[in-house]
C-alpha cells in the first residue's frame, strides 16, 4: 500500500496540481488584497460613500458578508482568466517559434533527383 501511494503522490500530475494549489492560494490573497485596497475605495470615491457590502445586514442576516465573497470570487475568476490567457499566449508563441519548417526540395532539385535514379537504374540493366 505505501508504494502505491508513493507512486500516486510523486507523480507528475500530483505535483503539478500540488504547485497549483498553493500558487491560487498566494494568487486569491492578492486578487482580495487588490478588491479591498484598490477597487473598493475607487467605488466609494465614484459613489461617494464606502463601499463596503459586508456592512448590509436585514433581520440579522448579513446578506452583504455573501455579496462581498461573490463579488470577489468574480474579481478572482476574472484575473485568473487573463493570467492563464496570457500565459497561453506566449507559450503558443513560444512553441510557433520552436517550430523549425522544413524547406522543401525545388522542383528541379527533385526532377534532378529522379534523372539520376533512372541513369543509374539504365545503366544496371546494361549491364
């Protein structure tokens, strides 16, 4: 059992999603840090009061606690998106000039080719 989990654990795979896990973690502490500090006082600069959602409560329900964490996830989901497009991006053109085209033989160099073939394949049968 312990070597099926040893291989299970240091696959590739694992690893990677082990990496991902952590770097969202760090990545959605500064997606938060940037809707609290940033665009939340912008918002409040444009609408002339804080803009603080987690303060809208009705009957004791703090209903304003649950739009603030889905207006962060969208902010989230929304930088996460760009970040991985753009890194696509540049591994598409990374990979586009990895690429190495081959250059194709001209049409004489191939006539050529063949001309020798059939001399040498004459002279075998002269022979």
């Amino acid at each position: 059992m312990w070597e099926d989990f040893k291989k299970f654990a240091f696959k590739g795979n694992v690893l990677d999603l082990a990496v991902g896990v952590i770097i969202g973690a760090a990545f959605g502490k500064i997606v938060s840090s940037l809707v609290t500090n940033i665009i939340t006082p912008i918002i409040a600069l444009i609408f002339g009061s804080e803009a603080k959602f987690e303060d809208l409560t009705f009957l004791g329900i703090q209903y304003g606690a649950f739009i603030q964490s889905v207006f962060d996830f969208f902010v989230i989901a929304a930088s996460i998106f760009l970040f991985i497009r753009i890194i696509s991006k540049l591994n598409f053109k990374k990979q586009q000039e990895e690429v190495v085209e081959e250059v194709p033989e001209s049409t004489d160099d191939v006539l050529k080719d063949i001309r020798d073939l059939l001399r040498e394949q004459s002279k075998q049968e002269t022979k």
